[in-house]
C-alpha cells in the first residue's frame, strides 16, 4: 500500500463533507494536517479538527498554507486555475481514493438523472446479491467509503463535474454517463470545458475496463476514450421493459443500468418485483399531498433545465403551474423558457433571478408572476390553484440565492405545502 502521506505536511482546502473525510482518513498516518476555511466554524467543527491533532488556518492566511505543505487536497468546486503555481501539490479526493480501492466501481457521471440511476443501480445489485455502497455525491463520503470497502462487494459512485474535474488517474470498472447539457458554468470556463472534467471518467480507463452510454453521446465523448471497452446503447434497446419502469426513472437511466446488470451477468426479468420496495428519493418529482383540488411535487433537486423539461414530461396533457427560481449557473434560460408555452398553464418565480425570469415568460407570451421569496410565490400559488392542477416545483436553477442547498429548499416548500393539508 502507497504511503505517500507519511512525514509529510498535508493541507486540507474546504471543510465541508469532502474535508471532514479526508481528516478522517488521513488520521491513520504519521502526518501534519493544517486545514483552511473561508467560513467561522462552529464548536462541532473546532473540536473535530482538534481532536485529529490538526490546526484551523485562516483564508487570509491562504498563501502561507499554499506555500508550507507538501500536499493539498482541495474540496470539489474550489477553483484551482490561478493557483497553477502550485499545480504539483493539489491532490483531489478521486485520485486519493483510485490509489486506495481495492474492490469494482460503477462510477456515474452526467448532468441529469445520476443520482437516481445510482440509487435504483446500487438497490437492484443488493437485490441481486452483490452488496453494494452508494457514495460520492449520495451516501458516503469517498475517503470514508475505503475504511468500509472490505464489505462490499461493489461500489457505484455518484460524480460530478468538480470532482472529476482535477482527477489525473481514477479508472472506474465500468463508467457510465447518463447526458450532457449546459451546467456550472459560472464554475467551468465554458461547456468546452465542463465536458472535459466529466470525459475525465472515461480518459484513464484500461482494456480490463467498461465504458456504457448512450450513442448519441458518441461525438461528445470520442477523444476521451482510452483501451476500455464501450457499450454504446441504441434509443430503441429494450424500450419496452423500461417503459413499464418510466415512473421510477426515464427510459435512458434504464437503459444504463440494465446494461450495467447485463454485464455483470446479472438476471434482469425480475425488475419490476425487485423495485417494489425501492425507497424513493427526497426531491425529485416527489408527490407532496394535495389542496384545494390541485396536487403538489416537490421537484427541487431540478437544478438545471434540462432535469425540469424531463419532470415536464411527467405530466404531459395536463394543467401545470411551475414554480422556476434559484441561479442559472451561468446558464442562459431564456431559450429554456421559450419551450414551455405548450407545457404549461402559468409559472410562478421566485428569488434573485425572479425578475429575469418573468420577463422571459413575457417574451415567450406565457403568464407568469415574479415573487422575492418562495413563501410570496407560494401565497400566490394558492390563489390561482384550480381542481386537477399540477403544482410543479422545479426551479431549473440552483438554490444558492435563498437556500443552503436544494433538499433545503425542497423542505421548506414541502413544509408551506403540508401547513395547508
């Protein structure tokens, strides 16, 4: 086992879930851990630091910690380019976790639909007597997940562009990527560069690997592609099986994970009673009650439009009131809007780009309204509801303007819809 952790001096940048992980990993080494946050911690988080021998620098202290430590390991989302000086240091949890898993990964990236296809994927291999773990961006942490790995038969992970993004030798057993549409680029330079980070889940894959997507996405993903082997899957494959499945997830999430089942040896005509007691997830078209005659769903894990177009087909032929909000990430929604004049009777927005929003709808001759908060947006709601409406929140942004993050957001709707149940 690799020891490059031993005597050195290793700098943890962020302290979120990412950098709580890796203090705990890295407690298991003869090693000087110093850990730097833009944000105060709270007692919780002085006493853990604390606790593993390591000491809190400040982020004005940041060139200091650049220059004394040996390694940095970096949480996903920290933007490294102007720092290139230092490129030789940085150390991402994806590639300290290739060094350290010694049992399969299923690794899923894409813009939309991943952390569903990683849910149902990791149900169905338990079901099917491969115990498997969720982690990366559901479930556990990456660093936390290797202290367990003997366990488990398998790992599928959930990535993200900012994760992958400074990966330099992560090669997943099997890869998949669900889409690719416009996302973080107020992050990314541009969409150029936002497909680069997720190509890097296919760039250091061996012939030992597999690699399954869609053909569509062919184009996209060809320079990336190393020795692996590639399932490239045709629209029409088994369309009728996940058809019966589609109010689980969509056709092309199906599509990978029975193909993923497939190559695994894994018997697939059983799906349908294997996901009778699937937990479903919080956030994504979750159907929260109904008032007054109209139904709610909570769909706020929507950050993105193309995640609200897919919870639109959903409720095809039906009266819908859309709740849109949050921030475009750089994205520009106007053409996004344009294409629900026939999918929708009116839309609600609310937050810091509420104006924006309106206005597109205007442009697109759609009726809207445009509310500083959701619980304004809300009010409002309630007073254009008629019997047989859909209440659709799925703001096709992220949360960042009003929230934390977007399961607070979805609770906070969820909670002013159950106040008037």
């Amino acid at each position: 086992m690799e020891t490059i952790f031993e005597n050195k001096k290793i700098g943890i940048w962020g302290f979120g879930v990412v950098g709580k992980s890796a203090l705990s990993f890295l407690s298991q080494y003869n090693c000087t851990i110093s850990v730097l946050d833009k944000l105060e911690l709270d007692e919780f988080q002085k006493e853990l630091i604390k606790g593993h021998n390591a000491t809190f620098v400040d982020q004005s202290l940041l060139p200091q910690f650049l220059e004394m430590n040996d390694i940095i390991i970096p949480s996903p989302g920290i933007n490294l380019k102007p720092f290139d000086l230092y490129q030789e240091k940085f150390l991402s949890e994806l590639d300290i976790f290739a060094r350290y898993i010694q049992k399969p990964t299923i690794a899923i990236t894409g813009s939309v639909g991943k952390t569903t296809t990683t849910h149902v994927l990791t149900h169905l291999l338990n079901k099917l007597g491969k115990k498997a773990l969720a982690c990366g961006n559901i479930g556990f942490a990456l660093l936390d997940a290797l202290a367990v790995q003997n366990e488990y038969d398998i790992l599928v992970l959930e990535l993200s562009s900012f994760q992958l993004q400074y990966s330099t030798r992560f090669a997943p057993t099997i890869s998949l990527i669900t889409n690719i549409y416009p996302n973080h680029l107020d992050h990314h330079f541009d969409m150029e560069e936002y497909v680069t980070a997720k190509g890097q889940l296919l760039a250091h894959q061996t012939e030992k690997n597999l690699a399954i997507m869609s053909m569509s996405l062919m184009d996209t993903f060809w320079s990336f592609l190393a020795q692996q082997k590639v399932n490239w899957l045709s629209p029409d494959w088994n369309v009728d099986i996940t058809h019966q499945l589609s109010d689980i997830t969509c056709h092309e999430n199906w599509q990978l994970i029975l193909a993923t089942l497939e190559s695994l040896d894994l018997p697939t005509e059983n799906i349908l009673t294997l996901c009778a007691d699937l937990p479903r997830l919080n956030d994504r078209i979750e159907c929260i009650g109904t008032y007054n005659g109209a139904t709610f769903y909570n769909d706020s894990k929507a950050t993105i439009p193309a995640s609200t177009l897919t919870a639109l087909n959903t409720f095809k032929g039906k009266s819908v009131i859309l709740f849109l909000g949050g921030l475009s990430k750089g994205v520009d929604r106007a053409p996004f809007v344009k294409q629900l004049q026939s999918k929708v009777t009116a839309v609600i927005c609310f937050g810091k780009e509420a104006e924006q929003l309106h206005q597109f709808c205007n442009k697109a001759k759609i009726i809207s309204s445009s509310h500083a908060t959701l619980e304004e947006a809300f009010d409002y709601c309630l007073k254009i509801i008629k019997p047989n409406d859909i209440v659709l929140f799925s703001p096709a942004g992220s949360s960042f303007d009003l929230f934390k993050n977007y399961h607070e957001r979805g609770k906070s709707f969820t909670a002013l819809v159950k106040n008037h149940m």
